[in-house]
C-alpha cells in the first residue's frame, strides 16, 4: 500500500492529538488508528488528559474574546484561504479519508470537496448574517434584532464521515463568531489531525489567536467532559440515536443547547409509475455507498406490488455485479465496514432477520482472501421483509437492504415509510406529479429531508441538512442554520425626550 499522502498531510507514526493553536500537548497514552483496508497501524495519537482538556478550554475562551470582535467578513477570509489549502490537499485528505475510514476513494475526495463548498458557502455567509428590523408601537421607538456568537461549541464527529461533518459545523461557527473544540471519532482521528494541521497553517500565516480551533482524542470519556462542561454553550454531536440520547440529556441538564444529527432509518418508496432505471441507480448507491455506513444509506426500499418482481429481479442482478475490495481502486464499488464490532453487528443483524423469518434474497456474509485480511469486508445483501418487523425497525451500519411490497396508494407506501422511530431522508421514484406532490406535503414523509426521482443518500451543503423523530431534530449546513451557532438579541431604541411606559403606568417624579 503507497500511504505517500500521510507525508504529504504531515501525518507520522506518532502524533500529539490534542492541539490549542500551533501548539500540541504530548501524551504517555496513545490511541491507534488501524486501517480496515488492510489492517495496517496507520498511526498513533495522544490521548487528551483531563489537564490537558482544562487547558484547551481556557486558551478557546481567552481566543473567543478576540475573535468575536473580528469583523465576520475577515472571519470570512480565513475560512476562504482554509477552502484554498484544502483544495491544494485534496487529493492526499481524500486518500487519507479512504484509507483510515475506509470508503471508496471518490467518496473520500467528494468529501473534502464538501468541505472546501462549505467553506465557499460560509465566506457568503459572512456578510449576510441578518437580522430584522420592527416597527415599535411607542412613537420614536425603533425595534431591531441582531446575531451575536454564542462562545465556544463542542463538535462530536462520527466515522463515516470523519472531515465533512466536522467542516459543516466549524466552517459556520467559526463565520459566526465562534470559536470550535472539536472532539473527533476515536475511530478516525488521523483525518482530524490531518485538517488542524492545514487549517493552523493558515492561522498562522494570518497570526489568529490560539485556541480558535481545537481538537481532542479519546474515547467517548473525552467527549462527556464537553458534554457536562457549561464553559461549553452548544454541543452538536453527530451519531446514533443511543449516544444522542445521553448527550441530549446531559446538555439539558445544565440547560445548555444541543444540536444532533443521529439515526435514519431511510427508505425509497417505489411506485408503480417509476422509472426503474432511476430506481436501479437511486437504491443500488444509496445502499452499497460507504458499505452502507451513511446516515442516510437506503435501508429499506418500498415496491408497489404492480413493479416489485420487476424491481427485484433487476436489482439482484445488479448485486451480483458489484466489485468489492479496496476503497482505493477506482475499479472497486464497496469497501470494508469500519472496524470488527460493525462486522459482528452486521452478521447480528443478518441472524436476526433470519430468525423473523425473513427472506434472504442476496446472500450476505464475511469475504475471505489475502485481499480480505483486515477482516472487515462483508457481501452487500438484500432482505425481502416486513416493514414491521423488529430487525427493519432498527438501523444496522451495515450494506443491508430491505425489500418491502405495497399495495394500493401512496397513502399505503407513505404509512410504511413514516413507521419507524428514525425520520431522516426519504425518497419517492415516481413520474405522477400528484403522488410526487403527497410526497411533500405536510401529510407526506415526516423526515427531515425528502426527495422526488433521487436517492435518500447524500446532501448537497446549500439545503439545512437533518432529521426528525428519533434522529434528534438538528439542522447543519445551509439555508439558515447559522442560526444554531448563535444568540439573538432584540434591540429597542429611544430617541424620543420622554419615556413611555407600559399598560399607561405613570410616576409623578
């Protein structure tokens, strides 16, 4: 395996994880980051003390103090020079994204053109961070609201997409206002390094204070000292619904805000005015994509009776012909899973739906060979199953896809969709404009995000990206999720020479 990238990235068999600014903190505790690609040690990452921690903290509030006196434009400016190393870097992040997480090597650089569109999206962002003008109903009064940052967020980052989620939520912050501590997945940490390492070399061409952005390592002890911590006033935490869960209660608990991204559970309803080759496309990604490790893969695929022989034949097909090996060959279409315990969920999963007495319609199981030993690669497999059965229910990381036959309506297909606890992104593949307008409407799909003639997977970064129900509510990335990163303050002004009271109360001063 040529890993030339980490050189370029400045990535070495040791590195001191726990960065304030352009210094970084050493450790005698290390945690190793293993490649399901190969199952090579990649490297080795200190792992941040609780010393160490108190320290980030208080050098990112000292940094807070300046930073959000800088004007947003020139905040701007740093984030429009951070797009430009990224894009000087792409191709060895992408690689780096690959190898260590383990997607295909276009999904790896698609990821980090993500974040230079984020940042592209937050220099715009920085001069139109607007707020509203009201009329007063007192005479000489001027109403107004305005935006002010709200001081140091907490980023909780997952696996899957080890650089992108975190740039959604930094790249924002940072335009706002915000400085960002960023507790990375212990299971992809070489990937956050690589970023702070690029992002410190443009702070400290431009001298921007230490401690604008940090990151810590560790397991999930590391991120529950964020998580308590009121120095801390947002938390955005992106994962399963089990981890947002505790990380929702905490922050709550010291009435602190959250932001989650968790769970989905994400279905593609097909009709029986679809055209299937859109289908064929729209649910063979969304499925197989990552090896399936998307928060909005395709778990579950909903076939009008009228096509579903048809769609189900086409589609084994298609299974037979994927190629899967290692993520870096641009001739393979599925990599590995992360890491050993998401085989073990997979093969769980697959015995469970066979004890529900499932169908298994492509068979799945664990790939042997020399090109194998890592021990993480698995068959993509499909299921034809019932949309109530406890194993459909749940959202297994895994290239799993469930088939599921309707009948009647897209009355029938959308109650099936919207029964499961998760409320991520859906998709319907249909050509009848009333069945696609349903779809949408307010007693259409209840997921955050909902598609007509596309995939559930992927996101472009202009829309506010998340999902309802057990998915945790939180928006990131575009439209007007800057918010999130922010305060409001409503302003009230008097320019009159008297001073009117409320309900006419009046003081004989």
């Amino acid at each position: 395996m040529n890993t030339s990238f980490l050189k370029k990235l400045d990535l070495h068999k040791k590195n001191e994880g726990t960065w304030t600014g352009q210094k970084s903190m050493k450790s005698d505790t290390y945690l190793d980051s293993y490649s399901p690609v190969d199952g090579e040690l990649i490297g080795s990452v200190s792992i941040t003390s609780k010393k160490d921690y108190e320290k980030v903290i208080k050098t990112a509030q000292k940094a807070f103090l300046i930073w959000r006196e800088t004007p947003a434009p020139a905040r701007g400016e740093i984030v429009r020079q951070y797009g430009n190393e990224l894009r000087k870097h792409k191709e060895a992040l992408g690689q780096l994204v690959s190898y260590e997480m383990g997607k295909s090597l276009q999904e790896g650089l698609g990821e980090v053109q993500e974040m230079i569109d984020i940042c592209d999206f937050a220099v715009g962002l920085s001069r139109q961070l607007y707020g509203l003008t009201m009329h007063s109903e007192r005479p000489y009064h001027r109403m107004y609201e305005q935006w002010h940052p709200l001081g140091v967020i907490g980023i909780i980052s997952a696996f899957n997409f080890p650089v992108a989620v975190w740039s959604w939520n930094a790249m924002i912050a940072m335009v706002c206002g915000d400085v960002c501590l960023w507790k990375a997945s212990e299971k992809t940490p070489l990937c956050a390094i690589a970023c702070q390492n690029i992002l410190q070399k443009v702070f400290k061409e431009n001298k921007i204070p230490e401690g604008v952005s940090s990151i810590i390592t560790g397991d999930y002890t590391v991120g529950e000292w964020m998580t308590h911590d009121a120095r801390v006033p947002l938390i955005s935490a992106t994962g399963s619904t089990r981890m947002g869960k505790i990380v929702g209660v905490a922050v709550a608990q010291r009435l602190g805000r959250s932001l989650l991204e968790l769970g989905g559970n994400n279905a593609i309803i097909v009709s029986d005015s679809a055209d299937l080759d859109l289908v064929l496309t729209g649910a063979l990604f969304g499925a197989v994509g990552t090896c399936g490790q998307r928060c909005t893969s395709t778990r579950r695929l909903i076939v009008h009776e009228h096509v579903y022989e048809e769609v189900k034949s086409k589609l084994i097909k298609a299974y037979k012909q994927l190629r899967i090996g290692n993520p870096l060959d641009g001739k393979n279409h599925v990599g590995p899973l992360i890491d050993m315990l998401a085989v073990e969920n997979y093969l769980q999963a697959l015995m469970s739906a066979e004890e529900q007495r499932a169908t298994i319609l492509v068979k799945g199981g664990i790939l042997k060979g020399k090109e194998y030993e890592s021990g993480c690669y698995v068959k993509p497999c499909i299921i034809e199953a019932e949309n109530s059965m406890p194993i459909v229910q749940h959202e297994t990381f895994a290239p799993i896809l469930y088939i599921v036959k309707y009948k009647g309506g897209v009355e029938n297909a959308l109650s099936l969709q919207n029964g499961v606890p998760q409320g991520l992104s859906s998709a319907i593949m249909t050509t009848n404009l009333r069945e696609a307008e349903r779809f949408l409407s307010a007693a259409g799909s209840d997921c955050g995000i909902a598609n007509v003639n596309i995939g559930t997977s992927g996101a472009e970064i202009g829309g506010a990206f998340g999902g309802e129900k057990e998915t945790g509510g939180g928006r990131e990335s575009g439209s007007d999720s800057w918010k999130a990163y922010m305060r409001r303050q409503t302003n009230t002004i008097n320019y009159s020479t008297s001073l009117p009271l409320a309900q006419g109360i009046k003081f004989d001063l």
